[in-house]
C-alpha cells in the first residue's frame, strides 16, 4: 500500500465518494417507491468501510468497525467486480465512461487490499 502514488491515493477515494453519493441517491429513489433496499444498504455500508479503511491507512483517520464488518465489506466490494468488469469490457476506449470505471475498479482493488492487510496485523 505503500508505493499508491499520491493521484492514484486522490483519484481512489474520490471514487469511493462518488459511487457513495450516486448510493444514496439510489437509495432514496427505491425508499420513495417502496422497493427492496437490502442489497443497496449492504453495499452502501461495505462502499462506507472501503472509504474509512483508504482513509485510516493512507491518511491515518481512526476507523470504528470490527474484524467482522471488514470481513463483510471485502465480501460485498469483491462481489462488485464481475458487474463493473462487464460494464468495462463493453465500454469504448477513451471513453469517460471507461476512465471512471478503470477509477473504480482500482479504488475498489486498493480498498480490498488495504482490508486484508488489517485482517493479517
């Protein structure tokens, strides 16, 4: 985790608050018409601990969550990566689209990495 360069640091976790912000915004939208907001609260808290631990390792913020929700987190952003790979692989070269979701894929890499090296101290 040492050798992120610092925009690689930047661009991470402004990944993370983008798709936490788009999140939310999609859980509003479901809790106004009434749909099922499961799947979108598990993955809006694992996108909260991503965001924590990047922040706890690279800027020394404390975090508060335990081995359990960590162990959980890295199991619902591991899970994200067939559905953002998809979307990538159909992307067009160049596109913004693409840049966003090479963004994505690596902040969600970086954080996956991070969880488990605080799981093995």
């Amino acid at each position: 985790m040492e050798n992120v360069s610092h925009i690689d640091k930047l661009e991470s976790i402004k990944s993370f608050q983008s798709t936490i912000g788009k999140s939310e915004k999609a859980l509003a939208q479901m809790t106004q018409k009434g749909a099922s907001t499961t799947l979108i609260k598990k993955r809006l808290k694992a996108l909260y601990i991503g965001l924590a631990i990047l922040e706890n390792v690279w800027n020394h913020r404390p975090h508060h969550y335990t081995q359990e929700d960590l162990a959980e987190a890295r199991h619902v952003l591991t899970g994200l990566f067939p559905s953002i790979e998809n979307i990538y692989a159909k992307s067009k070269a160049g596109s913004p689209q693409r840049t966003l979701l090479e963004r994505r894929i690596k902040s969600l890499e970086l954080a996956v990495q991070a969880i488990d090296d605080l799981s093995n101290e």
